[in-house]
C-alpha cells in the first residue's frame, strides 16, 4: 500500500474528481491484480458538516463515493471494471424524463425503460414479446414475471456491461425488486424523485396536448405558440384531478415497498 499527502483531486479513468467543500481529499492506496483491473481508494475528511447534507452514496463514472456515518468520511473508490449502475423513481409529471436525459448525456450509460423494452420485444415477435403481445391485447397488466425477465435479459446484453445502465421506473414493486436481488442485480445509487404533490397534481391536470402533433403543452408553464394551436388543445383522459390522485397513491404504495430494499443506496432529490 502507497500513502500520499492531502490533495486537491483525484484521478480516476483518466477523469480528475475535486472533493466538494469542506473536505480534503487524501489517496490512500493503489493495488494492482494480475487480473489487469486495477482499483485505488481514498478517503475525504470532513473539515465541517457538509456531510449530512450528502446522500449515503454518490456515484460518478467508475469512482464511487460511499459515507460513513461513524467516522464522517466520505470514502472514495474506483474500479476500472465497473460501470456506473442507475435506478430512478419518480411520480407521474415529476420530471423523470428530464432527468433520464441529463444522466444518459452526461455519464452515457444505457437508458433501460420498461415501456420502450415491452414495444420493442413485441415489435421484434420475440419469444417473451409474444406473451406479453396477449396481456397487452386484452387489456391486461402484464405480469412481473415477464417484464422482470426481459429487464434481466436486457441488463446482460454487451452494451449494459460495458457503458451502465440507467434502470426508468423498474423495479416498481416489492416482488420486482426480490427478483432482481436474486439475479445479483443492485444498483450503485437509487434516486427518488421527491416532488409535493401539489406541484404534480398542478403538471398533470394543466397539461394538453395537441392531436395534431402529439406535441405537450401547459397552460401555465408552457403555453402554445399561437391561438390556432391553443383552440384544437385537448385535456388527456389520465390528466384530471382525480385520476392523478389515484395515480400517486399507487405509486407511493410501490416506491414504499421497494425503498427498503435499496435504503444503503437512497438518494432523494
């Protein structure tokens, strides 16, 4: 083992991480394996009590960084054999998309979202898109057995293995979330997206959308451009007030059975 100084940065996967403030930054070791992966570790000491102000585990390319609640460290470690791995919960008009977008862009890991994987196994007349075409048909929900299936069947694709992946909406229930611990599949952070309901009750009822383009406005936040495209605006039948309240009580019921499953890895925004 190497001990250096205090530092100002850390090098990690050729990416250079400043500890935010409050701490200073001390490199603790590097340790190589015949195996050719290679791994180094440090610790950020906490100067004041920014600490409790951060999640239990913030992630970042190959660099994790876990807290410890006895010692008020912040440990750092980087492993050159693991991508970052995402799960994102959030209700209906929390601004899930939005943030999907910004941390596929910004860490380029692989977006993983249950409704585009159902499409796009039924368009393909896959063996598992076929069974879940009949649910589907019927109007019924498709089970957790096949959806768990061809999220584990995504997961271990190459693409996954080597980019990370970005897990949207899934699991959403507690029997979701065992079949993944089984498999081995956890994450490295799960974020809840934690808005009022208020504010989303506010996003769901005042949104329209125009038939013509599918295009989604608000009547307050984002209006249409002109009055042509305001008078042909419809309300969604998913969008009135009641059925948004149902919508969240669901949800809360889910996200509530699968928090502590993943409680170590909890980050709410």
């Amino acid at each position: 083992m190497l001990n250096y100084p205090a530092t100002s940065s850390f090098n990690c996967q050729n990416t250079r991480f400043t500890p935010p403030p409050g701490y200073t930054l001390y490199p603790s070791s590097l340790t190589l394996s015949s195996s050719s992966s290679s791994s180094s570790s440090s610790s950020l000491h906490s100067s004041s009590q920014y600490h409790q102000n951060l999640p239990k585990v913030i992630a970042y390319k190959h660099t994790h960084f876990n807290i410890s609640p006895r010692t008020k460290v912040l440990k750092v470690r980087c492993s050159q054999n693991e991508p970052l791995k995402v799960m994102i919960s959030g209700a209906p008009a929390s601004g899930k998309g939005t943030q999907c977008e910004m941390i596929v862009q910004k860490f380029g890991l692989v977006h993983i979202s249950t409704g585009d994987l159902l499409r796009s196994e039924v368009a393909a007349g896959s063996e598992i898109g076929n069974q879940a075409k009949e649910y589907m048909n019927s109007g019924r929900l498709v089970p957790d057995e096949l959806v768990t299936n061809m999220v584990i069947g995504r997961l271990s694709r190459d693409d996954t293995k080597q980019k990370g992946w970005l897990l949207d909406g899934f699991p959403r229930s507690f029997p979701q979330a065992e079949s993944l611990e089984k498999m081995k599949i956890r994450p490295d952070v799960f974020i809840v997206l934690d808005v009022p309901d208020e504010i989303l009750i506010d996003r769901c009822v005042g949104r329209r959308m125009d038939p013509e383009t599918g295009k989604i406005y608000h009547i307050k936040n984002f209006p249409p451009e002109t009055e042509e495209i305001k008078a042909r605006l419809i309300t969604r039948p998913d969008d009135t007030e009641e059925k948004v309240k149902s919508r969240l009580q669901i949800y809360k019921k889910n996200v509530e059975a699968i928090v502590s499953t993943y409680s170590d890895l909890l980050k709410k925004v």
